[in-house]
C-alpha cells in the first residue's frame, strides 16, 4: 500500500509540480486548496505525511497546523514562500516537523519527507513472534476512523497502547 500524503496548497501550479514529482516517487497524492477542505481530508483520508502551505484562502495555515495538532501527531512540513526566521520559528513551535522554503528542490523535498516517515516508522516496533505492535502515539487512524488512546497509567503526554492486529488505512 503506497504512502498517503495530503497537499494543502492554493496554487495550481505548485500543486501540480507537487503532485507530479510524488506520483513519481510512488506516494499516493490527495490534494487541498483551502483550510477547511484539509481538516475534512485529514479526518477522512488519515493521511501518513501533510504538506502544508501556509498561505491559504481560508485561513492561516499555522490556524490549521495548530488545530490539527490537538488530535493528531501526522508528521507536517509546511511548505512556504514565508522566509523570516520568526515565521518558520512560529511553525515549528506550533507542531510543525519540518519548514520548507519555496522555491524548493524536489532532492530535498522528497528526502525531508523520507527523513519525517522515518521518524514516524520508529513509533512502531513490531515484536516477532508474535507480531504484537507496540504503538507511541496520543492519535491514530483505525479504518478510517479517528481514534483518541489515553493511558493514565503513564506519565502526563506519554503513551503506549499495545495491539495485536495493524489495520492499514
């Protein structure tokens, strides 16, 4: 099953550069234009990895990344023509994993998402024999649903759910 990553970007041809250079690379591609139109995608789609532009018609995309940050740990880059420090500083503080300025290369757009899917791989340790999977995450998509796991037992923002059966979305 090929990695699903949403695109959150208003202009047609970025958009379009975007989708041809990840279909190329094998990434399934679902594709926004406005703020109001990820959130939808996001809860219905469960995408691995969002591209973010925070230029949208809409609203602001770190409005966006904020309030998705409150229910899911779906690795973001934000993609940006924004340059300052104090915007990319912003962004990452507001749950961002990774700031791309455009222009971009594709080289390193697609090595900085292989670098976030890493990260988010090392969440998941799958025990043999048993094939159990032990799972470090506040939020996850369970056949298409969202599913919040809290686990009092632990320390305040850690969490570990064991589970026997990975349903892939």
């Amino acid at each position: 099953m090929p990695v699903k990553l949403l695109v959150v970007e208003d202009e047609k041809s970025i958009l379009k550069l975007l989708r041809t250079i990840l279909t190329a690379n094998k990434y399934e591609v679902v594709e926004a234009s406005t703020g109001a139109e990820a959130l939808s995608l996001i809860t219905s789609h469960c995408p691995d990895l969002i591209l973010l532009d925070l230029g949208l018609p809409d609203m602001d995309g770190n409005t966006l990344l904020s309030s998705v940050r409150k229910w899911t740990s779906t690795p973001v880059i934000v993609l940006s023509a924004r340059t300052h420090e104090s915007d990319k500083v912003e962004a990452i503080d507001l749950g961002a994993d990774d700031y791309i300025t455009k222009p971009f290369g594709a080289s390193e757009l697609l090595a900085r998402i292989r670098m976030a899917l890493r990260h988010t791989l090392s969440l998941i340790h799958i025990s043999e024999p048993t094939r159990q999977a032990e799972i470090s995450y506040a939020v996850f998509c369970l056949k298409k649903k969202i599913i919040h796991i809290y686990e009092p037992t632990r320390q305040a923002g850690e969490i570990s759910v064991l589970i026997t059966d990975i349903v892939q979305h």
